[in-house]
C-alpha cells in the first residue's frame, strides 16, 4: 500500500460519512464509508443539484464483503437512495484502492 492508497482513506475517513450500497433487487446491501462532495452553485437549478450524485468509497469494506460495485445497484444516503449510473475502480499501482461511484436519482 502507498501514500495514495493512505490519502485517500484519510480524506474518505475525515470527510466522508455512511452509507448503504445494495443491490438493485435489495438482496444484498454493505456498509460504507463515502465521500461525497456537495453539488457547487453552478450545478444548482431552483435550489435542487442537477448534477449527477458522486461518491468515493474505498475497496476496503467491499473487498471485505466480495462486493464489485455495478450498474442499477443502489445507494442509500441517509434518507435519499441513488441508482448508480457508472462504478469506476481506482487504482493504487495495480491494486484497485477505491471506487468512484456516480449515481442518479435521490428519490
């Protein structure tokens, strides 16, 4: 593990909060510590964000779980649950040290 693996747990553990990723059919769900950063002005329309909703996460806890983010699973952010749209693994070399999730909805 390097200083990019490191990096991104402190920020994610500094800034981020919890969340539940679970499958679409809700048959399997895991615990996760995200960051998400808040939508900027532009991207604000009628004080509601119009921009897509993005995540970091790290591998751990889905690694842990023998979880691989994908397509249509869900993300449950407090009381606002997300369809993820794009799950992008990051890398630390040719280790996968966290995920990008995008995500639509917040229903």
């Amino acid at each position: 593990m390097t200083w990019r693996t490191e990096r991104r747990r402190r920020q994610i553990a500094d800034k981020g909060r919890m969340m539940r990723l679970m499958r679409a059919d809700q048959s399997q769900s895991v615990s996760v510590m995200a960051y998400a950063p808040p939508p900027q002005a532009s991207q604000l329309a009628d004080s509601v964000a119009k921009a897509p909703f993005v995540a970091q996460i790290g591998a751990d806890e889905v690694t842990a779980a023998a979880w691989t983010p994908k397509r249509s699973d869900r993300v449950e952010d407090g009381p606002k649950t997300y369809t993820l749209t794009d799950a992008t693994p990051v890398y630390d070399g040719p280790t996968i040290c966290g995920w990008t999730l995008i995500a639509a909805g917040g229903n």
